[in-house]
C-alpha cells in the first residue's frame, strides 16, 4: 500500500517474519500494518528484493489505536506465542506510548 515503509521485523518460530509498516500524513494522520512474509519468500531473498507478505493487522482506527507504532516483538511464553507491537510518543501530547500484546494463532 502506498506511503507504509517499514519500521521493524520479528521472525515467528516458523520462520516466516512478521513486518512492522507505518504511514504519516498531515491530513491523515498515522496508521500501520503487520503484514507476514513466509519463510519461502525470505529465504529466497537477494539484495534489493522487494517483499510481499499478507497483511494480517490493520492499527488505523477503532478498535485498534492508530498511533506512532514502532516495533514489533515475538516471544514464547509456555505453549503460546506471543506478540508485542509498541508505540512512542517522542514526548509529544498529541502522541501516546502504547503497547499492544496478542497471541499469535498462526
């Protein structure tokens, strides 16, 4: 999608990776996608590659937050795997420092 450019990755215990991208815009305001690439694509991947992936998280409105999201962390806790999306405020009122946490179904 245009304007999304990515701001971090977590590789899930599959191998695929889960891509964090976001967009600004004065008029719009931010937004961000999770978007999965599958371990094919990754191991195939040369310099200058341009990923594609499924997006499989959309954070533009309600009801989930749009705001600066910045990174994107994956972990294991018992039998689940977790996944952990963080934002930032840059001490700034207009912007809030969140974290999300889901459990990843696969």
């Amino acid at each position: 999608m245009p304007g999304f450019h990515p701001t971090d990755a977590a590789i899930l215990p599959d191998g695929s990776a889960l891509v964090l991208e976001r967009r600004f815009s004065l008029l719009g305001g931010f937004a961000a996608r999770l978007v999965r690439a599958v371990p094919n694509a990754l191991s195939s991947a040369r310099e200058g590659t341009v990923l594609g992936g499924e997006t499989i998280l959309t954070l533009d409105d309600a009801p989930l937050p749009a705001e600066n999201w910045e990174a994107v962390a994956v972990t294991r806790f018992g039998d689940q795997t977790l996944v952990a999306l963080i934002s930032d405020d840059n001490e700034s009122v207009l912007q809030r420092s969140l974290l999300l946490l889901f459990v990843w179904r696969g």
